[in-house]
C-alpha cells in the first residue's frame, strides 16, 4: 500500500479528477499551498463538487504544471 510521503509514479487518465491533496503530492506541494493559490486565482482550474469539494482534472493540473515551467539558464 502506498504511503503518503510515496512519489507519484504513474498519473490517472487525464480526464479524470483528482483531489488536491493528490494534486499537491504530485506537484510536490503542500495541500494547503494549494489551495491558497486555487483560491487567489493563480492555481489549476477546479471542479466545484459540491459547496466546498473541489477537485482538479489531471489534464488541468498537467497544463498549469506547464504554464509554470521557464526556460533553463
């Protein structure tokens, strides 16, 4: 059974959703990171589940990972 603190080895599907806890593993990022930045605007985009259940499409999370990479010096 994996454990928390396990890499990310393989990724879902990218259609599927995932929770932001596992977003976050999978950018190497707290959860609450996460979040902070979802809710100013400047995270992946969401699917609102419910009042306060948000999830995040793989392929969502792939395209802002993306957005986010610089050229090397």
């Amino acid at each position: 059974m994996a454990r928390p603190e396990d890499p990310i080895t393989v990724l879902p599907a990218d259609d599927c959703l995932i929770s932001t806890v596992l977003a976050a593993r999978i950018c190497d990022m707290s959860a609450w990171s996460l979040r902070q930045r979802i809710a100013r605007g400047d995270g992946p985009r969401v699917v609102r589940l419910s009042g306060s259940k948000i999830s995040i499409r793989v392929r969502d999370l792939k395209a802002w990972i993306e957005s986010r990479a610089t050229p090397a010096a």
